[in-house]
C-alpha cells in the first residue's frame, strides 16, 4: 500500500527534508454506533507546514485527529505518522509517538486541582521523566512567557478566563517540544481580539519550533492568519482544498458558504 | 420487549468485561511504572482524613443507639453484665465495618466518580493520555489504593468511637467505669472477631475505590454524565459492600466460628 505513494520520504534522514510527509491519511473510515462520520478522509501533512480544517460541527473534525494520536481507531484506510502505522502500534510506540505530538483541546483541558505551574511540570515530570527542578522552573517560565502568562503561574485554573486557559493549555503542549501540533477549535468562544492573538500566537509557535500543525476551527480570520494550506471538510469527506486565496475563488456552496460570513 | 430484554443483558455482560479489563489494567500498573507517592498521599489525606469526621459520628451514635436498643432484651434474659461483651462483637465483627464502608460509599465512591466523571467530560483524561503520560497510574492507581488502606484504618477508628458510644449509653443506667467497660469489650474480644472484620474492611475500601474510578472512568462525554456517574458509584459500591458482606461472613464463619 504504501509503496504506491512516492510522497513519503525514507525514515532516516527525515527530518531535513522540506517536503517530508509526517502525516499520511488515506482513506480513513470512523463508524460509532448508527452513524457513520469519517467516509473517506485523505490527506498528506508536510513538515512546518499549517494545514487548516474547516468544517461545521459535528463533521467529525475532532474524530480526525482523535485517530492520529491513537484515541480512536479508523475502521478502514491507512493512517501513518512519521511512517509509521498508528493503528499497529503497541501502547510503547503509542507513547513515543504522542511524545512528539502536541494536542490542544478545544476546552484547554487544564487539570483543574493543579496550579499552572503544576500543570506545566506534569508533562515534564511524568513523561520526559526531567528530576532536576531547576530545568524544570526554567522551562516552565520561559514557555509560559511565550504565551504571555507569567504572572498566572500560580493560578488555578478556576482564576483563568476561557482565553487564558487555551494559553496555558498550549503552552502545556508546548514545554515537550512536539514536531506536530493538533489544535482543536482554539479560537472558538473567544472574544475577536483574544481570538487574534491566539491565531498569531499559533503562527510564532510555528515559527519558533518549526512544527507541522493541524488547525481545526471555522473561524476564518484565524484561517486566513494560520493556514498555509486549507482543506474543507463535508460528509465525512475532504471536497476542497487550496490556499486561503484559491478557495475564496471557489464556486462550491459549502465553501462558499465558510468563506461569506466574514466578508 | 424481548428485544429490549437482550440488549439490557448484552450491555450488561459488555459492562462486566470492561470492569474485568479495567481491573487487569490497575493490576499492571500497580507495578509497571514509577508510584505517585504525593499523589497517593494527597488521596489518603483526601480520603481517609476528610472522613473522620462522619464516620466518627456516626460510629458514636450508633453505638450509643444499639445499646438503648438491647438493653431491655438482655436486661430480660438477666446477662446485664453481658451487655459490653454482645456491643463489641456485633460492632467489631459487622456493624463497624459495614457502616463505615456505607459511609465511605456514599462520601468518597460519590466523590472520586464524580471528579473523574468530571475530567472525562473536560477531556482532561485524554489530554493526560495523549500527552504519553499514564492517567491510570496517577488516577486510578492511587485512589484505589488509598481507599484500600483508609478505610480499613476508618473502620477500626469508627469502631473504638463507637464502643465509646456504647459506654455512654451504659453509663448513664449502669454506672459503669471507663477502664472497667474498656477491659470488658478487649477482653470479649478474640482474634477472630477482630481479623476477618478487618481484611472484610480491605475489600470494601478496594469495592469503594473501584467502582468510583471505573464509573468515572467511563462516564460518557455529557455534562449529565457526571451526575450519573457519581450516582451509579454509591448505589454500585454499596451493593458490592453487602455482597462481599455476604460471602465474607460464609469464610469467617467456615474458618473461625466453629
Ligand atoms: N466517542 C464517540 N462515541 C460516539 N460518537 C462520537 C464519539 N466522538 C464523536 N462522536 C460523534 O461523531 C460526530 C463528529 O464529532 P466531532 O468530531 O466531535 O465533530 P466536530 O467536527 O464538531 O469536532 C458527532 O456526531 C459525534 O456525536
Ligand atoms: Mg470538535
């Protein structure tokens, strides 16, 4: 199966490559019980690049992910990362590999009896194994200046505003220095202004750490600012796929209809 | 209808697997990977410390009450000096550990159900998961393991309040001394009143523990979802205390009450 696409690079010198496939999808089926929400879902994800999701609720945009990083698991279709096949892996291979992938959840998802500072450190203690806590103290404050928070290092998360806590959960999957980052929704109930500097801040993280994203969101500002590529997703499928440019043209009524509400 | 009839069993068989596959992933990983001794310790102070209080009161009065209660009909029989005696062996050997074990099923089966229940909904499981840390190793396991160690030791002090109890009750009638009452119920006590009520007690903590973390565990993504899963743990555990009640009083009674 995998020897008929040419896009994916041998594993070894990987990670110099431009064009280095790190995510390979293809045609990717999720049923649950009555319905079926992933149909036939594929697409390629390129080293440092940002690929946008658009796709209205319920679409099953949270299921695409969910299966890269092993949460769930396709019925049917090939779904590789960094080569190799996720659904195969064993719970040893699953870790090594969300070591490398960072996850936003679209709530934040803070641990909420732990202080900032504790959520940062989790990640850090208990999956990078790191004892000495003056590395730990160092990384903790420099990736949450990164996201502009140090002053909330001893909050809970309860003291947070909603906009807050999204910073504090990216900065949370920040501090393991991922290769590929998955945001879900990080824009979505946020006011215009937080919902801009989340967008640019998604852009400098890019910048910064040079990782490969998947941005799910219908908000399109936050498209236009991130997206280096835009897929937009309908029926369990992909229908559209280009630049924020390229689709703004397109004549399809979904698309269409992503792209209006804001102009 | 009949339909309805097989579906309810399926589930529930589905439900039993899954308790047995959850209970063989807390087995493993009691020994695979580092302990989270502070996370262990927070959770016995959690458990063990903020339960006192009831358990204390209750165990008081329910000593105090029983006494009232069986005094006239051992009064009758004419075994008045036998009172201390009949008050600590049903105490120790069942009305101890079983209603501390309630107790701690309605306050920390309730609890643990509905905090995970409610890191499930917020998706805090599975940020802990994909982050490649171990959600079982530091919410599971130690939660189990600290209501299998607090209650048991819940159990033993609700059971010297509740002699206390028992020694007010008599007091107030017989005039009886504190160190006097006190050697009657050790001395009317055997090993074999005190051991079986004791690992009886281990195997409620461990009922209470699990069934809070595995109903929270599974919960299913709704705000509703909380509350049902808080609910189903008490009602759940409590059910299991008396089933194990069961079987414990069939061993006891098989190995020491001959
Ligand atoms: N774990 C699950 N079990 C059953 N159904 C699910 C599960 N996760 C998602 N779904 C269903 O899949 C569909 C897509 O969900 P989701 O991916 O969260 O949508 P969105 O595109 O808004 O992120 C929804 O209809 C949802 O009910
Ligand atoms: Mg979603």
């Amino acid at each position: 199966m995998k020897a008929t696409n040419g896009n994916i690079s041998p594993k070894k010198p990987a990670s110099t490559q431009k064009d280095e496939v790190v995510i390979h999808a293809k045609g990717i089926k999720v049923g649950f019980v009555d319905n079926e929400v992933l149909k036939n879902i594929t697409f390629d994800l390129k080293r440092g690049e940002n690929m946008v999701v658009l796709g209205k609720s319920g679409s099953g945009k949270s299921v695409t992910i969910q299966c890269i990083v092993g949460l769930l698991k396709p019925d049917a279709g090939d779904l590789t990362v960094f080569g190799q096949n996720v659904a195969e892996m064993n719970d040893d291979e699953l870790k090594q590999l969300r070591m490398k992938i960072g996850f936003l959840f679209q709530s934040g998802a803070l641990y909420d009896s732990m202080t900032v500072r504790e959520n940062l450190e989790f990640p850090l203690t208990r999956v990078l194994k790191l004892n000495d806590q003056q590395e730990i103290d160092k990384r903790v404050e420099e990736v949450l200046d990164g996201v502009g928070l140090l002053d909330a290092i001893d909050k809970l998360p309860s003291d947070l505003s909603g906009g807050m806590r999204k910073r504090v959960g990216l900065a949370r999957t920040l501090i393991v220095k991922p290769e590929i980052m998955l945001y879900d929704e990080p824009t979505t109930g946020l006011d215009p202004i937080t919902s801009r500097e989340i967008s640019e801040l998604i852009l400098n993280m890019q910048k910064k750490y040079k990782t490969s994203s998947i941005i799910i969101t219908h908000d399109m500002e936050c498209a236009r600012i991130t997206a280096d590529r835009i897929v937009v997703m309908d029926d369990g499928e992909y229908i559209a796929e280009g630049s924020y440019k390229e689709l703004q043209k397109s004549d399809n009524k979904m698309v269409r209809s992503f792209f209006n509400e804001t102009t | 209808m009949a339909e309805q009839a097989i579906t309810g069993w399926r589930k529930w068989a589905e439900d039993i697997g899954e308790q047995c596959v959850f209970f063989a992933r807390f087995f493993r990983n009691i020994f695979t990977g580092s302990f989270e001794w502070s996370e262990f310790v927070r959770q016995c102070y959690e458990i063990g410390y903020r339960s006192m209080m009831l358990v204390g009161i209750t165990s008081f009065i329910m000593g105090l009450v029983l006494v009232v209660q069986l005094r006239p009909s051992i009064v009758a029989l004419g075994a008045e000096s036998m009172l201390p005696k009949t008050l600590t062996v049903s105490f120790i050997r069942e009305i101890g550990p079983v209603i501390t074990a309630i107790i701690c099923a309605g306050k920390i089966a309730s609890s643990i159900g509905a905090e995970l229940g409610s890191m499930k909904v917020t998706e805090q499981i599975d940020a802990m998961e994909v982050s490649g840390a171990n959600p079982l190793q530091y919410l599971v396991v130690t939660r189990i393991l600290a209501t299998s160690l607090m209650v048991p030791l819940l159990a033993v002090i609700g059971d010297v309040i509740g002699l206390f109890g028992g020694f007010l009750a008599l007091n107030i009638t017989d005039n009886i001394s504190l160190p006097l009452y006190f050697h009657k119920c050790i001395a009317s006590l055997d090993f074999s009143d005190f051991l079986p009520a004791v690992v009886k007690t281990i195997f409620f903590g461990f009922a209470i523990g699990f069934v809070g973390c595995y109903k929270g565990y599974h919960s299913n993504k709704g705000t509703e979802s909380v509350g049902i899963a808080a609910n189903s743990a008490v009602v759940t555990a409590s059910l299991w205390i008396f089933v194990i009640d069961a079987i414990a009083v069939q061993i006891t009674s098989l190995l020491f009450y001959k």
